[in-house]
C-alpha cells in the first residue's frame, strides 16, 4: 500500500529534525571547552586589580633593615577598679 500524503509530510518533517540535530551536535563537539587543561583556566590580577590572562612578572621584594621588634602587651586593670 503506498503511503498517505501526511505520512510523507511526517516523513520529511522528521528527516529535516534529524539533519538540523546533526548539524547541532556537530557544531557542539568542534565547539567543546572541556579537556582544554587546568592552564587555560587560570586567570591573574595585576597590581591594579584587573584580570588578565598573563603572569605578573616576578618582583623583588625589598627587606627593610631595620629590626623589628615584638610589641609589649598593654596591662589592663581589672574591671571595677579605678
């Protein structure tokens, strides 16, 4: 028996769905982020505080000489005595 008019139309309609989803799940595999690596997403603040994508080069941090001593603990007095 041959096939109605709208089962051939159904037909079509499943066989244009079926390309288009194809074509999506082409378009997400070429488009997939994941595996890129753990150095991809790091990302870094500058001295000013913005993001970038780059390391800060190294600095030297510049040791005073002075010598810096302990601070004394301040003697409290007990509550209620003045």
């Amino acid at each position: 028996m041959a096939d109605s008019f709208f089962k051939k139309e159904n037909n079509k309609k499943k066989a244009v769905l079926k390309k288009q989803k194809a074509l999506r799940k082409l378009e997400r595999k070429t488009n997939n982020l994941k595996g890129k690596g753990f150095q991809s997403m790091i990302i870094y603040v500058d001295e000013h505080g913005h993001f970038t994508s780059m390391a800060a080069e190294s600095r030297t941090v510049k040791e005073s000489h002075q010598k810096i001593l302990p601070k004394e603990p301040k003697i409290r007095s007990a509550p209620g005595k003045n």
